[in-house]
C-alpha cells in the first residue's frame, strides 16, 4: 500500500511539470484546488456515510446475534418441537 502511495505521488508530480509547462502556473493552480476539493468532497462523503453505514451494520448484526442466543437458550419454542 505504501509502494502504489508513492507511486501516486511521483505520478502527480510528473502530470503537474507536464500542466505547469503546457497550461501555465495560473491555470495548473486552478486544477489543484479544482482537484484537491473534489477529492474533499469525495473523502468526506467516504467517512460519513462509512461511519453511518458500520453503526447500522454492527446494530444489525448484534441484534441477529442476540435473537439466535436467545431461541438456543429458550429451547423448544412450542409443544410439537418438546421430546415425548
């Protein structure tokens, strides 16, 4: 995971020399902030909703967990299931 963050980061390095020579300063600054928002927006809408979607994940899973403890310790649930 470390390899391809660096990777990531040499290849924003180049791409930013080949848009700063070909565009210009101005306009390869105005791409960053356009990006780095971007990537922002996306970040903050990862966590949020991860956030969000594991507390109801985990609720769900503890309620399904507590509803199997709870018919294994009861035992038979009606007079069918009872041994004779």
């Amino acid at each position: 995971m470390l390899l391809a963050a660096v990777a990531g980061v040499l290849m924003l390095i180049v791409l930013m020399s080949v848009v700063v020579a070909v565009l210009g300063p101005v306009m390869a600054s105005a791409i960053v902030v356009f990006v780095g928002g971007l990537c922002t927006l996306v970040l903050l809408h990862y966590v949020t909703w991860g956030w969000w979607l594991g507390n109801i994940i985990r609720r769900d899973v503890e309620a399904e967990e507590r509803l199997a403890d709870g018919q294994t310790q009861a035992g038979p649930s009606s007079a069918t299931d009872a041994p004779e």
